[in-house]
C-alpha cells in the first residue's frame, strides 16, 4: 500500500490504519465518536492525501473537461470549485470528484483515490491535441479542516478564511505554497488544504497546534465515513458506482442538464425523463442496532433494496444507513421497513438525507 506524506506523524499521534483506495490511511486517534463530535461541535483536521490530483491545462481546457464531465462549468467563474462527475456512455458512475477553475485554460481535478487513475486516463485518451491531463497524485497533500472553529485555525496561520463555499484561493504559509478551498466532506463550514507534497506534513501539524486550545484534534477516516454518511453525501463504490448512476443517487443537480455533451448525456437524459428504476432513500433505526452496507431492505416482507452504507450515527445516537430503494415499491418518507441485522430484524424509518442540517455555508 501507498503511504501518505505524514504517516510518520500519524504513527507519533497513535493512529490505527486501514486501506483506502491502495492507501494505508489513519481510521482513528481518540476514537470515531470523539473526532465526530469534535468536527460538528468544534474543529477537526484530517489527512486526505490519498484523494487524486489532475492538472487539465491547454488552450480551451476547460471548455474541454466541461465536454467530457457532468456538471456545467459554465455556472460558475474562476476561482471557484465545483462538485462534477465522471461518468461512462451507460450513464454509470466512473468517479466524482471536484474541479477547480483555475482560467479557461487550467481545471485542476481532485477525484477519488482509487479512481484517479481511470479518470486521467479517460480525459487524457480523449483530449485534442494542445491540451495535456497529468496526474499529480503525490505532488500535493490535501488537509482537511473542519467545524465550526476552521476560521479560526486558519486564521492563526495567516490564511485566507474569509471566502464564498465552494471558492478558493492561492495563498502561502510563510514561503510555502498552498491552496486554500472552501470546500469539505463533512457537512459542517470548512476547508481542504493544498500544499506541496513535502510541505503537507509540517502543515498538517501547524494546524493541529492552532486547533488544540480550541477543542480541535487530528480526525481519522472513520469520523469523515460517519460525518458524511450522517449528510447523505455519497461514496464512490457505495452510492455511486457503475451500476449506481447520478439520477438513482440523487446527485441529479451536479449534471448540467442543458448542456449539448458530455460523457453519459443520452443515457442519463432518458433516465431521468423516464424515472429511474430506484432512488437512494435514508434509513434510520427505530430500535436498537448499527445497519451496515449489503443488507437487504424489506418492506412488508419483501425486498425492496439494499443498503449501500451503514453506521452508528454519533449526532442521532442511533443507527442510519443509505440504500438504494425499488421505484417500483412506492416508499415515501415516514415508511418503515426492516433490515436483517445478523439474524436480526431491524425496524427503520424511511428519510430523505441529510440526517443532521448542514452548516457548509
């Protein structure tokens, strides 16, 4: 497995480590439920390393990625970020990822770990000449920091904080490099961080050190997974995937629609005028018990779907899921269905996610 550029200060904090897209990553430090906490009511700072890099530069380059991915570029202006998907001509999910406007002549593409490598393939493969896509996976670390408190850190080191959800800005932290995003995975106002791959490391502490005095830690993935599960955010290979398109994942509103092309366009239109045949819902427990991804859900005994994600819900202090629901079972919110928890049955609500209220803006 690859490692990140601050393992060796994960190691120090005490960290446990899991695979994440060929990556050994931090899962935890104080515990999830702690760094969970932490993000919703304080801040919190994560590593998120492991997440791709990819420079699309050349006349026209944007104009380019907006032909090949979902989203309209068109919506937004330079400096300013957009959440996008890559898809296949069946309208499946290759990866989604964030695109930053950089001029009409730069994007600069954050997608998922274990997909980078697809995505810079699929746009290199089919870029004009004059225009070049490169990876640039271990040339900049990502560091996230989020909560409530993130301005606060960031203000501490002299960066920019101040500043629209979804812009960004290039900055520097002393005489290092850095780009500073109003983005974040966590449903709570923060930030990603873009240093210089050997730079990440003494960043990634300088934040900690501003974020202890308040009531900030070093969070794992484990919090993110329980952060993001809680706003209904999808994960790639769970939410989305090949077989799990954006209309089905009700991720619909990052496609541009009007748009004349872009990989996916027929299938997805005629998906969409024709309804798809099921829809991520939200599950929460009605009774004691954690669901986990790959249950089957019955409704009235039946099966209706499966859950795609599951955890326990530190906020809700009960269990919640994502699932892919049948269209054809007609299941609206408030509906209860069951899960089989290890030979278990679990009771569950019907919810249209988020769980928790977003604090993003």
């Amino acid at each position: 497995m690859r490692r990140s550029a601050l393992h060796g200060t994960h190691v120090a904090l005490g960290a446990t480590f899991a695979e994440f897209g060929g990556w050994e990553m931090p899962i935890s430090y104080a515990g999830v439920v702690a760094e969970h906490t932490s993000v919703r009511e304080a801040v919190g700072v994560f590593d998120v390393g492991h997440l791709g890099k990819a420079l699309v530069v050349g006349p026209g380059a944007a104009a380019y990625v907006n032909d090949c991915l979902t989203n309209d570029l068109g919506r937004i202006s330079t400096g300013q970020a957009q959440y996008t998907l890559c898809c296949d001509t069946a309208g499946g999910v290759v990866d989604d990822l964030i695109a930053y406007l950089v001029s009409p002549d730069e994007v600069f593409l954050v997608p998922n770990a274990a997909n980078s490598a697809a995505v810079v393939s699929a746009l290199a493969a089919a870029a004009p000449s004059g225009i070049s896509v490169t990876d640039r996976h271990t040339e900049h670390g990502v560091i996230a920091v989020q909560g409530p408190r993130s301005p606060d850190v960031l203000a501490a080191l002299g960066l920019p904080h101040e500043m629209d959800y979804m812009a960004f800005a290039d900055a520097w932290w002393g005489d290092h490099p850095v780009r500073v995003c109003r983005t974040g995975y966590t449903g709570e106002h923060g930030y990603e961080l873009l240093p210089r791959w050997s730079e990440a490391d003494a960043l990634f502490r300088a934040l900690l050190d501003a974020a202890a005095p308040l009531g900030g830690q070093a969070c794992g993935l484990g919090a993110r997974d329980t952060l993001r599960t809680e706003m209904g955010y999808p994960l790639h290979g769970h939410e989305l995937s090949a077989q799990i398109s954006p209309v089905q994942a009700r991720t619909g509103w990052a496609v541009g629609w009007a748009k004349p092309a872009f990989w996916g366009r027929e299938a997805l239109t005629a998906e969409k005028q024709d309804g798809p045949r099921r829809r991520l819902w939200g599950l929460k427990a009605l009774e004691r018990g954690v669901p986990r991804a790959g249950m089957t859900v019955l409704a009235d005994g039946v099966p209706v779907g499966e859950t795609t994600s599951g955890t326990f819900s530190p906020t809700l202090r009960t269990g919640i899921a994502l699932a892919v629901l049948d269209a054809s079972a007609g299941l609206t919110a408030g509906a209860e269905v069951e899960l089989d928890v290890r030979g278990r049955t679990l009771r569950c609500a019907v919810v249209a996610p988020p769980f928790v209220p977003a604090h993003t803006r």
